[in-house]
C-alpha cells in the first residue's frame, strides 16, 4: 500500500507476517486480525506524528504493549496500523525520596521492578502477565495484589498522552495531592486506547514488605472458605486468593476450596492458620509458593491443558458480602450446563475469573451462554461485568448494562470530542448494542 | 423575579436575605456574592427537574454543601440559584462485609462516622471543616490523613450525578475493582459542581485504628525536621504535619520548627520518638492531642486572630524530596515581603499552607504577590498550585501553567459537552487567561 511507504517515511515501520501476525492477537479467545503495518515509534514526539497523520487519512490506529490482555482489547479489528510501544521501553527516573518512577509507556513492569531491587521499592501491581506499564494502565489490571495496593489506576500520578489529532498532553503530575482542574489522568486510565495513546508514565513506589508470610487453607464447602475473608482484610493481607475445588484438581492438587493468603506483617500468617482452623479449614499449611506460582500461571495453564481450544474468561466482581453467593452460582450453572470451566479470583475484592475452554461455533454458544449468566447474576449483586480485565472485545455490550443508557451517552461523547473521527482502537470499549435490562443480554 | 416563583412550584425555595447571605460565601476572603435563590432539593430527582428547568433559561446553578470550603468554590459569582444539598444528608446504608456506605451528597462527614462509631469502620478522610461529603468529593479534599488513606478520590466507588440538562447518571459502582468503562467517576471527583451535581455517593469504609499514638518533635530548623519525613512514612504514619515556628508561636507554643505524626501500630510511637532524638530533635513528646485540636483548627484561629481581615491560603504540594526546600523558600519570602504568613502542612505529601491574613486592596497586592511567587516555586520544583482545596476561583489561573494549554483545551471540551451552556457554578476551574509560562504569572 502506498500509505505504508509514506509512513515510513517517518517512524520505524515492520510489514513481515510474523511481526503482523504476533501483533493481530493476544492471549484471549477473540479471533487474531493482522495489522496493516506495524508502526514502532521510538518517542512521543513519533507517537504524535503517526496519530495526526494516521487522522487525516481516517486510518485505523490501535496501540499495543505486550499482548498480555484477555479481552482482545489491542486487536485491531479494522485493520490498518497497529502501534506497538515496544522500543519506547526506558525507565527514565526512579525518585525514591518522592517515591515515584517515571517510564516510557513500553516499559515492562517487571523491567522496572527489576531496576528497583534491592531499594526497598516496588510497582506494587502483580500480574500474571509480562505486561507493559502502558498496558496496564490502559486497561487498569489488577492481580492479587489489589486487595491490598489497589488497581494500577490507584499507582499512577500523571500520564503523558498523543491525541488522535497529535498533540501531546500532560496529565496529573510528580506530587500524591493534586486537586488543580479535571483529572484528566483517570480518564485515560482504563480507556484502552480509544481516547489516546499513552505514551509515558509517573506512577507511585510503594515499599516493599520486608516479611512474606504465606498460608494456605483448605476448606470443605465454599462458605467456610469464605467466612474467613474479612478476618483475613483484617489482618491487612496482601493478597486473598481462592482457588475452587474443581482448579485445585486441574492443578494435581487436593480437590479442595482453598483460600490463599499473603501477608507482610511478622506474625500474621500465624494468626491466620489459627482464625482459618476455628473456621473450619480441612487442612493449613505454609507451602504455599509452588500454588503462588501456579495460580500466577492460571491462564497459561489452563491454555496448555486444552491444546488447540480458545479460552474465554469471565471477569465478574461482586460486592465483597456476595462473594460465597457468586460462587455458588458459578458452580451451578457450569455443572447444569456441562460445561468445564476453572474457577479461581480475588476473593477480597469479591473478583471472580471462570476459564472455560471452547473449540468451534458449536461449544462457543454454550461458553459464552454461561458468561452472560454470570454477569446476569453480578450486576444483580451489586457487581460488575469487568474487575481489571477491562471491556476489549468481549465485554463491550456489558457496558451499557452497568452503567446505563445515559452514562454510557456521556461516554461516548468524550469519546466523539477526543477521537472525532474514530480512529483509536475501533471496535472497542462503548458498546455497539444497548442492552439495559439485563435479562436481555 | 418571576423565575423564581417558576422554581419554587417544584422545589422549596428560600428568598430571606439571610438565606441568601449564608449561601453567597465560604470561609475563603473571597468576595461574597448572593445568589437570587436558594433552592432546596429533597431528591435527586429534584435537583435535575432544577438544572433541566435552569438549563432552558439559561439561568446559572452553582451547588453549596456546607460553605467550608476556602477557596471560593461555592460562591455564586453569576448569581442565580444556589443548589443546596443540605436537606440531603441521609446516610442510605452501611454496608460493613461490603465496606461501604452509600450517603446523599449532603451529608456531613462527621455524621456518617458518628453513625460508624464502634463499628470498627470509619470514613476515612478528616479535614478542618465539618464539611458534606458530597462537597469534598467535588473539591477532592484531603487532609492531614491523606498520607496514610489518600485523598476523598482514593475514597468514592460510585456517585449519582445530575447533568447541567436533566440527565441523572450513575457512575462506578459498589465493587472496589471494575475496570469496565470510562472512569466518570474520577471526572466528576474535584470538578468542583462545574461538570454535573453530585448527588449521591457509594464511598469506601476503612478500619477504624485500633491504636492511636501521637508524637510531638521539635527541631531547630526546616531541614532537620524534614530529614525525619521519610522515617515516619517508613513506619507508615497516619498523618505526618509540619507547623513552622511562626505558627508555633502564634499557637502559644514554643517557637520549634514541629513535626507532628500519629501512628496506627503499637510500637511505632516509641520507634518514631527514637528517630527524631537521633534526628537532631530538641524535644520529643507524647503531648500531641491540644496541637492535634489546633491543627485541626488552624484555618478558624487564623481567623480569629485577625478579626476584620481576610484570608489567602496557598496550597502548593511538591514532591516530598523538594519540601524542605519549599518550607525554606516560602519563610525567606514572607520575610523579604515583610509579610505576616502562618505555615503548616502536610509533610508527608509535600503540601503545604500559609494562611496569609489582609486587609483592603493596599495589602492585597503583597499577598497576591507572595502567592504568585509559591506557586512559581511550586510548579518550579515539579508540584501543584493547588494540593487539596481546589481550584475555585483563587486558583483559575494556574490551571493552564500547571497543566499547559493543551491539556486546558481538553478540560474546556469536557465542560462544553458536558455543559454547553455554562450553567454550571460558572466561573470557576477553568482559566480565563492562559498563561503558560510561569514566570509571566
């Protein structure tokens, strides 16, 4: 195409199939579209350049940080460029006495983890991805552990942001208090770029806990296992884990309800095995690292036990009270439905995953038939349809269930002023069908 | 006026003059101004029958929580209709196992923790004034507690808000994680009613401290004072306040640069006593409650020391490496523009205030002056014009050299869709002159 030699002409650009097609897709189910051409900017300034020109010709632009996402979010379902942020990857400032780092949008937040070792210092934001900080912030992940440090939209003081018509701003800035006009830092939090291209980041350190105690329980029925939750919040865990009986069997493990606890408090853990023993855990244990792991690599796991299936993954967040009931229900509908699925979330902050492996047309009916039961019955408990996975693809018409008609017509008209011509990440985020009634979906 | 007896057919109005004066200011020096009428909402419902019937004639709606604010953010310098929320301060539900309340936006803060108390759970932001919550939350307030808990935005799950046509719209929800959707939830937060009117709010409950430790250091200077900063947020202090000598004096207190540091863990009084002696402290005390009070108040004692004048109050914020140097710059100032300024702040987030007392426009040009020139420093050091009270109309100018113009341009697009005709508490946030350079403040 003759656009491409044009752009070309100004940012790095990469045409080969492999390059393309490792950047059509993520780790989801959604189906992989090629990119037209990859762009690999090198600065914002680049960034800019390829958003104004990309505008004047109404050509499709989707950033891309690591393909980590489980929701299709950077797919770019109409084609044209792709805009990998992969060469812009410097950690440019780690302040510690302002406990603040200052990143490039491709930086890895485990390269930046690995700079601060040793500091006393950390990205308080656990993944189990190798994402970029960029990608996180767009879709604002979370991990276990939120529960105790919040999303990454909790982590980040200011952005450096290209517009769809290439001018670049600032948002937020270097201090933790800022009450100084809209906060316009939260707005591009969590839009997977469909309002602008991220481009740089300042985010918080938070200090590393100097003690990790883990504690593993096992449980004979869901309730149990969540009664202990609060008490497990009141010791300040950092993370609250629940794995349910069918992936503790998927695992090798002991086909149990297993809560999961992290915390950082000398003594902690030791409270926890006693609280979790009057609750009536089956069995308590320190070996938790191997399941730390393991319950890191859920996604990748449950990937190579079905080769050749896709995987979609529900993302359903309740308020934490309706937590067991949510459970429950989940555990229900897959087994009258026949359908495999491995459950597991962060039961702190009531956020609750089902993989569920599918191949072709015919089982895709059945999967996706128990997703829109799940967020049925999530946003009947107060809940959400998405806890840190973000809308991507799948989740799209979700959106104006939760939040109605109306704020979702707030949305879009940011969107409209932001992006007039539509060119940032298509297809994704605001939904296509209004379904407000939930028993419509 | 005929509109008036329009409005009041569908909303309890107040016409007295001293309804009208209690409406017209806050406790800033700013220029009071009354509105034509004060209306009284009992409902949602009410407040977006007002703003869709305001919109029609054009007619400018500046919403009042409590009138604590100090930075003239309720004012209604257009006159028109104040919109006050104070006949909505029901307290909804309090939700423990879902650690949540859900309050009109009228309500005190102070109420709905007195309903919390012994619950073990607490709203967790404390500031001077017995504001609303739904007024904080549009001037992201914060407070002494904001190093430890964050600022009211760290503290909103969701709202209700009525948009300046009549649109009611919720936004966020009850789960602490969702990452579905644009985040309206954050751009309502500080937009100070100039975006929509807040009228309802799901907020999050924080456990309530079981320990209380207070400590008191004094030091012989600025910098050893601040070079202990680090070390109480390292013990992971509930509030970290600085109050230079000049307020210490005016307090009645002896003359000490004073640090001033709650903690939450048994122990860490005892820790942080041992630190400031090895800082260089001249004395360290248990005696904090009477200085807790008096910081608390500070803001009212400045007041009633200078009976007839009023108040400038800066509220730069600097990153937490450079405070010593804005505790320095700011007490060489005050004595080069022989100025009279008391000075405490919020060490551990790099806030600071210096309440500047003046009378007529003959000392006004000075106080101008030396806030021009904090601010200078400020943004100069990488911090905020304006840390936690606001932009009101104190600050208006600010907004563009701290956040450039192309950033502004972004805020006014947001304010034009959201409010096309510019009914909303007009005249504030949003600058009238841009000035991006700060050395042209």
């Amino acid at each position: 195409m003759n656009w491409v030699s044009e752009l070309a002409g100004f940012v790095s650009v990469e045409t080969g199939e492999a390059v393309r097609a490792r950047h059509g897709g993520d780790v989801s189910g959604h189906d992989a579209v090629w990119p037209d051409v990859v762009a690999m900017p090198e600065s914002a300034v680049q960034v800019a350049a390829v958003l104004a020109w990309a505008n004047e010709r109404e050509l499709p632009v989707t950033p891309w940080g690591a393909g980590t996402s489980v929701e299709g979010n950077p797919i770019p379902v109409r084609g044209g460029i792709s805009l990998s942020l992969e060469r812009m990857n410097r950690v440019k400032e780690i302040r510690l006495e302002d406990r603040l780092a200052v990143v490039e949008a491709g930086t890895k937040y485990r390269e930046l983890n690995r700079q601060l070792a040793g500091s006393g210092w950390q990205f308080a934001v656990e993944i189990g991805g190798d994402a970029t900080i960029g990608g996180m912030i767009a879709n604002n992940a979370a991990g276990p552990k939120a529960v105790k440090y919040g999303s990454t939209k909790a982590h980040v003081l200011g952005l450096e942001v290209a517009l769809a018509d290439g001018r670049l701003i600032r948002t937020g800035g270097r201090t933790w208090k800022q009450s100084c006009g809209y906060n316009l830092t939260q707005l591009f939090v969590g839009s997977e770029g469909t309002l602008g291209v991220i481009t740089e980041a300042i985010v918080k350190l938070t200090p590393t806990p100097a003690v990790r105690e883990v504690v593993v329980a096992r449980f004979a029925s869901v309730r149990e296992a969540v009664r202990c939750v609060g008490a497990m919040r009141a010791l300040d865990a950092g993370a609250i884990e629940f794995l349910d009986r069918s992936y503790m069997s998927f695992l090798g493990e002991e086909a149990a309800d297993t809560l999961f606890c992290e915390f950082h408090t000398e003594g902690h853990g030791r409270a926890a095995e006693a609280i979790f023993l009057a609750g009536g855990a089956t069995e308590v244990s320190r070996a938790g690292e191997t399941l730390w792991a393991a319950r890191l690599r859920a996604y990748t796991a449950s990937q190579e036990a079905n080769p050749g299936a896709r995987l979609l993954t529900t993302d359903t967040a309740v308020p934490v009270g309706a937590f067991a009931e949510m459970v429950e229900f989940l555990q229900a509908e897959l087994a009258r439905r026949e359908l495999t699925g491995y459950l597991l979330g962060h039961a702190g902050d009531g956020n609750l995953h089902v993989i569920l492996p599918w191949r072709g047309e015919g089982e895709w009916g059945a999967v996706e038939g128990f997703h829109r039961a799940a967020v049925r019955k999530s946003l009947e408990l107060g809940g959400t349809a998405s806890g840190e996975h973000g809308v991507g693809m799948g989740k799209r018409e979700f959106v104006a269930t939760e939040h109605g008609e109306e704020a979702v017509a707030v949305m879009r008209g940011i969107k409209a002023m932001l992006d007039p011509r539509g060119i940032l990440n298509p297809g994704k985020v605001l939904p296509e069908r209004i379904v407000t009634n939930a028993n419509e979906l």
